[in-house]
C-alpha cells in the first residue's frame, strides 16, 4: 500500500485507537504495525478472526491475554547464558500462565472459532517451566527456603545465627553501664554488620569498631568488639545464601534458555489472538459490523468488476454524535464517482470515509457501517487529498498535487482505487477543468475505481455523458447557510453562489445583473436541478415518515406479542393451578374410596352400615372421575341392560328392571329406584347384566355381583383378594364378564392382576379395555361359563 496515502487517509490515528485495546506491549506493536492486506483470502480470515473474537468475549469474558508480558528479550537473553532476576521470571511465569489458560478457554469453546484455535495451536506452553518457578519462587519473587536444600541449610543457620547475634546486642544495650552512653538502645545495620548507636562523647569507652557517624557527628555507629565474631558469621552465612540463590537462579535460567523457541512462540501466538480480541473491542466500541468482502470476478472490458456498497457509513475519528452517516453506493455500471457542491459540504470527508474503511477492512477490522455494506479487496490505494491554499501558496499546492497525480498515474491499475480531491485545482479555471477531465479519463481507461471532488461544472457534465461515471453532491441549507452533509449519488451539486448571495444581503440589482450574464442554458439547467433536489426532499420526508411509522408499527406489533404472551402465560398457570388443585382433590376423594371399599371388602356381612359405605365410596369414586358426557334418552323405549347416566346421583349404571315410569338400575353393588326421566342414556355400550323381573326396594337386602371392580388404590395383595372373591360371585350369577379398573400408575397392579387372571379358573382370558372405555387402566375378565 502507497504509505503516503496511509497517513492522509489517517489509518495510523484509527491504529493508534485500536492499539489502546490491546492488553501488553507485543499486541500493542502488532497494532501499530498493521497494514491492509491485498490478499482477498487474508483480508477473509482477518474478518473472521475479528467476529469470531467478538462472539468469544461476548459468551466468554474471562476469554483474556491479563497477567501476560513480552518476554522474548528475557528467553533471548536466557539462552546466552544470562541470569534472569526474579522478577523476569515471575513475568514469564505469568505469560506461560496466560497462554495456557486462554488455550484452554478457545478449545473448550469448540470448533465453531477455526481462526483463534489456529491461533491457539501456536502456544507452545512449557509446563515443566512453570513449575520449576512455582518450586523456586513465592508471588513476591523471593526465593524459598525449599528452592534447594543447601539453600534451606544455609537459611536455617543464618537465622539461628541471627539470633544469637541480636541476643547478645540486645543484653548490651539494655545493661545498666552501656545504656546511659548510647544515643539510643537500638540495635541497627551498616554495611551489613549489626551495630548499636554510641554518643560520640563515649568515643574509645567501649573497644568497637566504628561503621558510621551522623551527619551531624554527635552519634557514631560501632560494632562492639564482643560481637565480631558472631556479626562475621552472620556474613559469612548471608554471603553463602546469596551464592545459592545466584547458583538456583542460574539453573532456571538455563532452564529458559532451553525453551527460548517456544517461549517466543508463545509470545507471538498470545499477541496475534490478543490483536483479535483488541480489533473486536475496538468494533463494540465503533458499534462496527463485518463487512462483505469481494473480489473482482465480474470484471469486463468495460468495468473492473469493482465492489463500493457503503451504507450509512461513519468516520470512525469522527465523535457519533456529529458524524452524519453517508451512503456510497456505486451500481454495477458505475466505477467512478464525480463530487460536487459547496466548500466544507462534507466532499473531502466522504472521500477519506471511503478510503479509510476500505482501508480498515484490508486491515481485519469490522467497520462503522450498516450490516449489509460491501466493497471490493484493492490491490492499491492511492489518495491525493488537501485543501486550496492561499493565492501564494497557489502554485506549490498545484504542483504539489500534480506531482502525486503522475506517481498515481504510473502505478494505477483495475484493481486500485483513487481518490481526488479538488482534481485539477490551483491554477486556471478552464485549463484545469481540461486537465481534471483528462486525468479522469486516463483513470477511466484503466479502468481505475475512481472518487473525484471538484467544483468545475464541466466535470459534471463530462460525469454525465460517459458510461461508467455518475455524478454526486452534498447537499447545503440554504435557510441556514449551512451544509448538511448528506452525500446524495445521481445528481451533480448546485452552485448556490447567486442564492446564498441574495441570503447575505447583496443588492438585489446586482443579483439580478449577474443572473443576466449567466448563460440562459446553465439558468434552465440550475432551475431544473433545484426542482428535482426539491423532488427527492420531498421523498426522502416521506420515506422518513413511512420509516417511523414502520417502526411504531413493528413497536406496536412487539408489545402486542409481548401481551399476548404474557396473557397466555398467565392462562397456563391458571389452568395449571386448576389442574394441580384438581388433582389433590381427586386423589383425596380416591383414597378415601378406596378406604371405603377396602373397609367393605373386609365385612362378612351386609348390615345396613355396610350398604351405606358402600353407597358412598361408589358416589365418592363416581365424583373422582368425571362422569361420562350424557346424552338424551332417545325416543324408543329403554331396554334391561342398557347403561344409563343417574341426573340424581351424578352415577353411571345398568339397566335391572323396567317398569311403566321408573326402572331399577344396578349401580355398583347397589340396585337405585329411579323415575324414566332421570336417566339418560351413556356414550359407553351397554352391558347386558342378570337382573330379576320385578319391583325392588332401595336398597335391597340381596346384592347382585357388580359389574366392575374398582381396585385402584389397593396394594397387590388386597386387589387380588377382592378381586378373587368378586370374580367368585360373578361366575355363580352367570355374567359374561366383569371389567377391572386398576389405573395406570406405574403399570405394577395392571401386571398382577393380568399375570393373576392368566392363571384363575374363573377367567377364559383378558383383554384391556377401549381407548373410551379407560385403555390401559382397565382389564375386561371374560368369565368361564358356570
């Protein structure tokens, strides 16, 4: 890339930001070091690391390079024979530390992240290293007693030493004939031999050796002579651990020294995913999305094949709140781009926005655009952008400028992208116009993706008449003077200059003598531009209108979902409550019942208390379970056998008898006296049963065997038992068959029982009982004959 385009489109400020992202000082070099790759497959993958970097720390926060150092000097230095200090190797600990975790959190985040776990298969952590440090070394970087265990020797002497040295000092400054001379009755250092603090009138009382004196001389620091001896110990042994530990200290270092390559492997694997993580930080920062990269595969005689769709496109060193987005959208016929309007109307800037984010997505770097913008990978980039000087610096600043237009001219080619500003500027107005025009074409020939600012109207119609060029403008306020900044494609810019005159307060005669001179085509050709910019204002209100009220709309829609769910969520744990409530409730009454029918199985006789149980445990049963839904009794007559649905109890039964206006029907072990229109007739088939001919009381003394057997509720044991002696009674009165309600449950019971009627003499088989009729809770006992 032209390095001097770099800096004009400013890629080393927006570097310079992304270096403030990245956690220690390789990441940070690599930041600063970064340059836009020509390489379409590259530029991919840095994208791809970028958004991949960006999902991590999203999903992953602790997904961080913190604790790590740039400690390729230090390995470098290890392996020629240097002796690292403690701190260095703590640093190194930290950085082996930092890469073996972050290996660690990319792998585990699995195979969606290729790019940082190839990244991730550059660290090369030596374990043995980090454990060797850890052995020799606390956190604050002293060596440990248990480094060596000559070092622990030493170290225990030395203190035991210590000891009895401060002992005997502390004797003599506390004795009674030695305090009164001493400044203070301290013991202190000098040189590294213990001493005690004498008053320099004392000098030559006490036989020492003097070490030190106060600045002010009235205080001298002595060694007594009593304590050589053991203060040369103390020296002695401090000198010997200082040996150990410089001898500990050496074997770690040759220790880094071997591992130096992967040491350095580390190192820069930790500052390649750390520049990720910093690109994606910076992107969060920009609110950046990645953009679509794409090569030249269309390319004709006719175009290059080149990709510019920028929406609402930001200078990323522009603060949000004052960067107006601009859309710089070129068609598939379109290759270059002639820009006009006002001075400081934002033509410059949309140009180095241009630039810049091409620049920056060569880079790897997501960019401050709508989601779905997209441009081409340039294989160059050439810019020659700078304001019109003064009329003394007029002839410098052009030939300033042609001087980089021949070197943009020279390597310019169908995979580069120019930017101009202010072409042909600097001299005569109709000599540059001609020549402005004749660098575009050259640029055009070339097939170069070409931006041109210029103020020369010339340029607009030669935008106009030749394929492959349109024209474009930022807009200006005329009620404010002030330009807005908006980059509107398909339309030159107006001149302005007699409006903004007459705004300002020029004479009216004047305006209108210069109107006069103005040819009567360029009036026409003003007039109609004035009326089509009017035109798309006035779309583009409506379009801004149509957006609002789609968004409220789709605001409104939202909340009316959110409600609606919040309704239906409600309604479910309402019915859910309903249901829990129910079924508390229904097993109660089911334990109840089977308490009942348990209590009833068990008495030998059927006393008026018995019936009466039973009675209730059937209307308790009958109310656990919901009845089946009743219908009309039809208009034929009913017949004995029929099931019908009791109004009155809320039971179903069998039909027993039939008189003129009542009938007697078997419910349970019970025979009930209803009138005809009290009974309607069940959905489920009705079950012919024994019943007698006749009129019979309520309740009656004899009781017919019951229909079905309800044994839910029991154990296995005491079902089977009542179910022998029902299945008993049933044979004896000649039915065809019994049904047994068991439940679902667990599936225990059913198994019995069936396992059970395999083997009774009373049953020729079973069968389970239809989907209506209670399915795999209920077994029907075809009965032998009797």
């Amino acid at each position: 890339m032209d390095e001097k385009t770099l800096h004009l489109l400013e890629l080393p400020k927006v570097l310079s930001r992304l270096e403030a992202f990245a956690a220690f000082s390789a990441s940070k070099e690599l930041a600063r070091e970064l340059m836009p790759t020509s390489d379409i497959e590259s530029a991919r993958q840095r994208q791809r690391g970028t958004t991949e970097a960006r999902n991590l720390l999203r999903d992953r926060p602790e997904a961080t390079v913190g604790g790590a150092h740039d400690v390729r000097a230090d390995a470098e230095r290890a392996a020629r024979g240097a002796v690292l200090d403690p701190v260095d190797l703590l640093d190194l600990k930290a950085t082996l530390i930092s890469g073996r975790t972050l290996s660690r959190v990319i792998e585990k985040a699995g195979e969606g992240f290729p790019v940082l776990n190839q990244l991730a298969a550059g660290l090369d952590i030596p374990q043995r290293l980090i454990e060797t440090i850890s052995r020799i070394l606390d956190e604050r970087g002293e060596v440990l007693d248990s480094a060596s265990e000559r070092l622990g020797e030493i170290r225990a002497t030395l203190r035991a030493a210590q000891d009895r040295l401060r002992s005997r000092l502390d004797r003599m400054v506390h004795d009674p004939k030695m305090a009164p001379m001493l400044q203070e009755p301290i013991v202190t250092q000098r040189d590294g031999r213990f001493v005690v603090p004498l008053r320099s009138e004392f000098k030559g009382r006490i036989r020492a050796v003097i070490h030190d004196q106060s600045a002010s001389g009235a205080t001298l620091y002595v060694e007594p002579l009593a304590i050589v001896d053991l203060n040369n110990q103390v020296r002695e042994l401090e000198l010997a651990e200082r040996d150990e530990i410089q001898k500990i200290l050496a074997e770690v270092s040759n220790e880094v020294g071997a591992a130096a390559e992967s040491i350095r492997q580390t190192v820069g694997a930790l500052a390649e995913i750390d520049l990720a993580f910093a690109k994606a930080l910076y992107a969060d920062d920009l609110a950046a999305h990645e953009p679509v990269l794409r090569g030249f595969d269309q390319a004709s005689a006719d175009h290059p094949g080149s990709t510019l769709h920028l929406r609402r496109a930001r200078h990323p060193l522009l603060e949000p709140a004052q960067a107006v987005p601009v859309d710089l959208i070129l068609d598939d016929a379109t290759f270059a781009l002639v820009i006009t309007g006002p001075n400081t109307g934002g033509k410059t800037v949309a140009l180095k926005t241009a630039g810049l984010l091409i620049l920056m997505a060569q880079c790897g770097l997501h960019l401050p655009t709508a989601p779905d913008s997209a441009i081409s990978v340039f294989e160059s980039v050439f810019a020659d952008i700078g304001d019109e000087q003064s009329i003394e610096q007029s002839l410098s600043t052009f030939s300033g400028h042609i001087a980089t237009i021949i070197r943009i001219l020279e390597a310019a080619g169908p995979r580069s992208l120019v930017l101009l500003d202010e072409l042909g500027a600097g001299t005569d107005p109709e000599e540059g116009s001609a020549l402005a025009r004749a660098i575009l074409a050259t640029l055009l020939e070339r097939r170069s993706t070409t931006l041109v600012a210029t103020h020369y109207p010339e340029l607009k119609a030669f935008a106009h008449t030749t394929p492959g060029v349109r024209n474009a403008s930022v807009e200006f306020d005329l009620a404010s003077l002030r330009p807005t900044y908006h980059l509107s494609i398909g339309l030159p810019g107006r001149s302005n200059a007699l409006a903004i005159a007459t705004r300002l307060g020029l004479d009216p005669e004047v305006i209108e003598r210069a109107r006069a001179m103005v040819a009567p085509d360029a009036q026409r050709a003003e007039g109609l531009l004035e009326e089509i910019h009017q035109q798309r204002a006035e779309a583009a209100r409506e379009r801004h209108a149509a957006e609002i009220a789609r968004k409220e709309a789709e605001a409104a829609r939202a909340e009316l979902k959110d409600r609606l769910r919040s309704i239906e969520d409600e309604r479910r744990e309402i019915l859910e409550a309903a249901r829990r409530e129910a079924a508390a409730e229904a097993e109660a009454v089911f334990q109840e019942a089977a308490a009942l029918r348990r209590k009833l199985s068990k008495a030998a006789r059927t006393t008026a208390e018995v019936e009466a149980a039973a009675a209730a445990a059937e209307n308790l049963a009958a109310q656990a379970a919901p009845p089946p839904r009743p219908r009309p009794v039809p208009e034929h007559p009913l017949r004995i056998g029929d099931r019908v649905y009791l109004r009155s109890l809320g039971s179903t039964g069998v039909v027993a008898s039939i008189g003129e206006h009542a009938a007697e029907v078997q419910v349970g072990r019970l025979r009930v006296r209803a009138s005809v229109d009290e009974l309607a007739r069940a959905e489920e088939p009705a079950v012919s049963a024994p019943v007698a001919q006749g009129t019979v009381s309520t309740p009656v003394s004899s009781v017919a065997p019951p229909l079905e057997i309800d044994v839910r509720g029991l154990t296995v044991d005491e079902a089977l038992d009542v179910i022998d002696r029902q299945l008993d009674a049933a044979v004896a009165a000649g039915m065809p068959f019994v049904r047994i309600i068991h439940g679902k449950g667990t599936g225990r019971l059913r198994q019995a029982i069936r396992q059970a009627m395999r083997e009774s003499p009373y049953a020729a088989g079973t069968d389970r009982a239809g989907d209506s009729e209670g399915g795999e809770g209920v077994t029907v006992v075809r009965l032998v004959s009797g």
